[in-house]
DNA sequence: CGGTAAGCTGACGGCATGACAGGACAAGTG
DNA sequence: CACTTGTCCTGTCATGCCGTCAGCTTACCG
C-alpha cells in the first residue's frame, strides 16, 4: 500500500533504520506530553531517543514532519471511531445507549491522545492544511454516521426541517472535542468527570433526535 | 488599577516606552495572525515594529509573556460578553433570540480575536495555568449565567432534575468556541457560515431548556 | 573477502536568544 | 545655553539550537 519507508535523501530505510525512525516518533511523542509544542527541540529528542541531531533530520524533513507522521498513525486508528455508532439506533431506550457509548469512546480516545490532538488542534486552526486534512480524517468518520442519522430521522418527520443535519453533527463533534481537551477545566466549574459524560450524552441525543431520551 | 507599567529590569515606563511598548503587542498580534505561533521570532517582531530584539526584551521576558499580555487585554474585553445574557428570558419567541444574540455575540468575539485564542487554547490545553485563568475569565461570564439560567428552569420543574446546569452549560460554551475556532472547518462538509449559526442556536437552546425553541 | 548501500555522527556556518554597557534623547534647572 | 537626570534604545557578545555535509561504521550479499 504505501510505499517502502524512505529517508529525506531518498534511501530506503531497512530494519535498523525503521527502528531508530519509531524511536524517534515515541520519544517525540512523549516529549509532547511532557513539554510545550513550542518548546520541544529536534535535539532534544534525539538525545532522548540516545541518537544525534543529525540522525532525526535523515528521517523527517523537521519536527513539523515528524508530528504529521505522528497524527497520520493516530488518525488511522481514530477512523475505527466509526463503529461507535454503526448499525445502532437513536429510538427509545437504545438511543440513549447509543448517545452514551459515543460520548464514552470519544472522550476516551482523545484522553489517549491529547498531546498530539492538541498539536493538531493548533495546525488545523492556524489554517494548515495537511493537519486540517487529518482532523478531518477522525472526525469525519463520526461526523458522518451523525448527519446520516440525523438525515434519516428528518426523512422520517420526526426532525424539523429547517435543521441542517451535518450542521448540528459538525457543532456536536466538535463540542466532543472541545470538552475533551479541557476536560480540566470542568473541575473548576465544580463539575466531575463522571457527572460530566451523562450532560454530554443528553446533549448528543437532544441534538440528534431534537427530543429528550427516555431512560 | 493595574500599577505602573514597568520594564523587565524594574523602572517605569514614560509616554514614550508605553507607546514602544504597545508597538511591540500591536506587531506580535498581527504576526500571530499570519504565521504559526512556533514559528514567531523575537526578532522579526521587533524588526516588524522598527526596533530591536533588545528592545523587545527591555518590556518582555519572552514571547510567552508578551502574548499573556496580549491575552489579558482581550480577556477584559471579553468579559463584556455576560451581557449577551444579562437580563434575557428562555421561555417562547425571546428564547429563542436570545439563543440565536448569544451565538451571533459570542462567534464575532472569537473571530475578532481568533489569532490570539488559539494561542490561549493551546496554551490552556496544555495545561498552563496562566493561559487556563484567562480562557476561564472568558468563558465564564457567559458560562455562569448560562448555568444559572439552566438552573432557574429547573428549580422550576422545567428542566429534568439529573441535569447538572454546569456540565450542560459548560459543554454548549465548549462547543460554541470549538466552533469557532474551525469555522472554515464546516464548509468542507457543505455547511455555509450562514446555516451554521441558526442550528448552533438550536443546539443552545435545547441544552438549556430541553425543548425546541418555539420560533 | 570485497563491494555496495544503509546507518550514524562530528563538525560547521548561520541564526535566534538574552544580557549588558553605553550612547541618544527629552525635560527640567540655574 | 550648558548641565543634569532619568528614560529609552541599540551594538555587541557569549551561548545554544538549527539544518547540512562529508565521511566513517555497520550490515548484507555474491
């Protein structure tokens, strides 16, 4: 499928040389838990990684590259987010499980990966299109499945017309988002995590079906 | 209010330092605006604003203290966002307004300023309690009033009990920013400025009420 | 064992950083 | 007008990271 891994002079890169690349990718990975985007160094985490500076630029053209690789792996695991909402259904009793599994996986996969969703975040809002592309890619997915139902429900006469249905599914997402990366922030309005997901859930299922659940 | 302006090395700024001194946040803005915020340079700040990098260094210990500045100018402005809500009702027709004058408010505000925010996103997300504060000062105006709102309802029976006002009303705030923040996000799944907000608006007023505004 | 390509690094010019001392400038004083 | 005072700005410098290259080492293959 894609290509052998290459390096930035054009060599293919073998065993070894894939090995030392994904030690790079960890240690920069983990380096953007730890520190500012801002701040982290190409030397940095070539020592890190117990390499030299010299080496990192074989594999990736800057540190920029490297969290695009970084985002690429990611964002091919989160279109498996997919499946949060494949074949369920937004009736009755069953919709408000379906409300809540999606708030559940969204907010778990973006707890895994908040360092680099942050990065992403930035890239994406400073108009840069290849993050932009990327966050697409996560979203989409989830993004997609919702309008879809949304659409459905409003073939059915059981959603307002005048709703837009990839509209409310865009704002729905990205509130998903938003509210996991600043998941902190609720705890100083007072709010728990656990407290949190249900309020999450409600909105999800208003939005979608415009009604409240039945529990 | 706020003491004397002062310089890095503790003496006061005269008529003439304030004025550099504002050149300098004038020229960091705008540069935050077109180009990414890793990529800002002291010296290209100060060689945008006629002076040098010395200079710069003369009001600021660093970029990071110098969008903080930045930050905190917008953030009192911001405040005066409660009064998108100050006074307003949720029941009927003016529910509904009030819905839709809170999203047209709160969406200008972020695209006024949109360079900057990102900036106190990321910052917040990473979990810097500086830039965290001032994203809070923001959004909590308009979160705690929203909060109230929700909890009045519900003291009234309107609202479901197993609501909790400030996970709903920090979600919908959540959401309204993220919304913000990738506007142009939205056109690549064929939703229009236009359209957008009208279905945010919904969004707004079913997590705050429960019901569908009554137009 | 010799050839070839992959893999790694030391070293280097270039540039941003951040500190300092000293010069330029405005304003008040005799 | 000369002198003083305190503010304001910049030239310069040591330091450290960036990004590149030539060249050395290692692994594989016939």
């Amino acid at each position: 499928m894609t290509g052998q891994v290459r390096t930035v002079d054009g060599r293919v890169a073998g065993r070894r040389g894939q090995a030392t690349r994904q030690k790079l990718l960890d240690c920069l990975s983990e380096m953007l838990s730890s520190s500012p985007y801002r701040d982290v160094k190409v030397i940095d985490v070539a020592r890190k990684a117990g390499t030299s500076p010299a080496t990192f630029y074989q594999y990736f053209p800057d540190v920029e590259g490297a969290v695009l690789e970084i985002a690429e792996q990611m964002a091919a695991e989160g279109a498996g987010l997919t499946e949060l909402l494949e074949g369920r259904t937004w009736a009755g009793k069953s919709g408000w499980q379906t409300a809540q599994e999606l708030v559940d996986g969204f907010l778990e996969f973006w707890r895994k990966n908040d360092a680099i969703l942050r990065v992403v975040d930035l890239g994406a809002a400073e108009g840069d299109k290849r993050f932009y592309k990327i966050r697409m890619k996560i979203l989409n997915s989830v993004n997609n499945s919702l309008a879809d139902s949304i659409a459905e429900l409003q073939s059915k006469g059981r959603v307002d017309k005048d709703v837009n249905p990839a509209a409310v599914a865009g704002a729905l997402v990205a509130m998903l988002a938003a509210v996991a990366s600043h998941q902190k922030g609720f705890s100083s309005w007072g709010v728990k995590q656990a407290e949190l997901k249900p309020n999450l859930a409600l909105l999800v299922h208003l939005g979608v079906t415009g009604r409240k659940p039945s529990k």
